[in-house]
C-alpha cells in the first residue's frame, strides 16, 4: 500500500502543495525528552523549494519545541493528509534547521512564500528541510473533513508587534528561549527583520 519515492515531484508536490494544514514532528535525543507534535496551518505558508527540499514559515507562538529540536539534532518529520478528495498521506523524513532573520539565505528563503504577509504573524524563522525518505501512504481511515478558511487570529494578534516588543513577548514565556527540556530554543533578542 505504502510507496518510497526519490523525489518530491508530480503529483506528490502538487498534493503537498494544496493542503491546507500538516503536521510536524520532532524530539530530542535524550530518551526520556518531550517529543513534539504540532499542527501547521495557514495556505501559503510552507513550500517545495526542489525535489529534496522543503521550507515553512515558524511563526510566533508560546513556544519553540520545534527550533530547539532541530537546533539539537536536525530530526523531523513532515506529514500531510488528505482530508478530502483520494485518501492519501505522504511523510518526508529529514533533516531540517531553522534558518533565522540575520541569516544571508533569509531574504531569498522568504521570497519562496509570496501569498504571506511576514509582517503580520511575527515570523521567527524559516524551517528548511532536506528529505531523507519520501513515502506515502493509503490514508484508508482518515476521515472526511471539509477545510472552510484559515483563522484570522494569529495575524490579528501578532500585527501590532514591532522586533522589539515580540521580543519581550518571547522573553516572557517559558519554553521559546529554552524548549521543556531546557535545550536552547529561539535566539533571543531575535535579530531585526530584514528590510525589504
């Protein structure tokens, strides 16, 4: 039922493309570390840069798991459903890092998401991740749902954060500088968003 592909392409880029939400995973090494699993929703907002690389927007949130996971040991794992239409789910397992506001590579990774607006979620960084193993899946009994629009919350939220007081947000929370297990999460102060 399952297949392994060598390449992210055709149909399968064109499937993770239209989903609306997937969903990410992440742990530490240490065996008795918080494993992580997080929701990711807004269209837009994660892309195929090439047939082995994948990229989505880290907006902010109450914490990092993510980022201090891959800042760690760059494991993740990548899962997308299909919630209509064919049944079908498709994981790429790999290695991903967070690349930050002061990186060279910042402007031209952001380039790759021109239906988002940055400057209203407090983007924290851009997830890069290179596949390892690409596979798909029957999906058999994941349900029917429909997908009706993307809330407005977050960008209603974070809008009226400039770099310095969405600093002090993160600051102010427990898990963004250092994850539940204490390893190093967001690099605080965040650096200054680029200009245009």
């Amino acid at each position: 039922m399952g297949k392994t592909y060598e390449r992210i392409e055709g149909r399968l880029r064109s499937f993770i493309e239209e989903q609306p939400l997937f969903f990410t995973a992440t742990a530490p090494l240490s065996g008795d570390g918080t494993i992580n699993l997080s929701p990711k929703g807004l269209r837009g907002s994660w892309a195929v840069l090439d047939a082995h690389t994948v990229a989505y927007l880290d907006f902010a949130g109450s914490n990092a798991e993510t980022i201090a996971h891959l800042r760690e040991n760059g494991r993740i794992t990548l899962m997308w459903c299909a919630f209509d239409g064919p049944p079908n789910i498709v994981r790429v397992h790999g290695r991903g890092e967070p690349v930050f506001r002061d990186d060279p590579r910042w402007g031209e990774l952001v380039g790759h998401f021109p239906d988002i607006d940055t400057s209203v979620h407090g983007l924290r960084a851009v997830i890069v991740v290179r596949a390892e193993l690409i596979r798909d899946t029957c999906g058999y009994a994941v349900p029917f749902m429909s997908y009706d629009a993307d809330r407005d919350l977050h960008a209603r939220r974070f809008a009226r954060e400039d770099d310095a007081s969405l600093s002090d947000y993160f600051a102010g929370k427990d898990h963004v500088a250092r994850s539940i297990d204490g390893l190093p999460g967001l690099p605080l102060p965040l650096p200054p968003t680029p200009a245009a």
